[in-house]
C-alpha cells in the first residue's frame, strides 16, 4: 500500500512539470493576461493563438509522461490488494480516484489546447508497450473524461473525516 500511495504522490509530484504549460494552454490564451516586454516569440505565439508544431510550448510529453503514470496507478495498483492485506478496497478505490481524475484533468488540458490527441488509456510499462497512437476525436476525449470523473467520484471520499484533512 505504500507503493501505490508513494506512485499516486508521483502523480502530483509530475504535475510540477506542467504547471506553465497549464497556465501557457489555459490562462496565458485568455484575454486575462497580456504579454511582458519579456515574452519571447513561442509565448507570443501561443497567446495569439499561433499553434505552431515548432513552438516549443506545444509538446504533449510532460503531460503524457503524468498520464502514463496515471495509467500505471489505474492498471497495477488493484493487484496490490492480493499481495499486501493491510491494503483495504477503499484504499484502492481512493488512489484509483485520484489517477483518474488527474488524468481527466490531463486530457482536458490536451483536448482543449489542441482539439484532436491520442488516448491512451493503459500503462507503458515496458519497451514492448510503445507504439505509435493514432489521434483520437475530440469527442472520445470528451466522453473518456466524463467517465473517468464519474468512476473518481464513486470511489473517491465525500470527507476525510475532519476540516484541516480536507483541505489542500
């Protein structure tokens, strides 16, 4: 159970490495932000909405890394229950919750960025696993969230059981 909870932190931990593209494909394209005297052409460009293939802003690899690992959390963390029994069903269900959402929050960012993006949902955990991804419709997108999300809730806790452990 440790593992899953040390692979479910990872997840948060990867999100790290998206925080400006979160704000580059979401805030940063909004009329709620203006650029600096600083902004260097590929912000520039993403703000004008100019989604250029070499701006260095539009690559997928930092968010499919953190998908990946939400996939791996998603795929092996059940098999858990059979080896560690200190590890409970709702246990399970919580870090299952929150990969999939995350992941939904993910595939919102790239579906709403750049309409048409592969899906991928299972675990690249070896070489073998690697193959090239057709781009899915945005709709697929779509609908892939609202069921991960609908999934999350059923498994995810209403409470923690106190304020202060509710938040954050």
């Amino acid at each position: 159970k440790e593992q899953v909870d040390a692979a479910v932190t990872g997840v948060y931990t990867s999100l790290q490495n998206n925080t400006e593209l979160f704000f580059l494909w979401g805030e940063a394209r909004t009329d709620m932000v203006s650029p600096g005297f600083r902004a260097n052409q590929d912000e520039l460009d993403m703000i004008n909405m100019n989604m250029l293939p070499t701006n260095r802003y539009v690559n997928w690899r930092t968010f499919y890394q953190s998908i990946n690992y939400c996939n791996t959390v998603i795929q092996l963390a059940p098999d858990v229950l059979k080896k560690d029994n200190t590890f409970t069903q709702p246990h399970l269900d919580r870090a299952i919750g929150e990969a999939l959402a995350l992941r939904a929050l993910l595939y919102f960012y790239l579906v709403r960025s750049f309409g048409e993006v592969p899906l991928k949902l299972d675990a690249t955990v070896s070489d073998h696993d690697i193959v090239p991804m057709p781009k899915s419709s945005a709709e697929t997108i779509l609908n892939q969230i609202v069921e991960d999300l609908k999934t999350a809730e059923a498994g995810l806790p209403v409470t923690y059981g106190a304020n202060d452990l509710d938040k954050g």
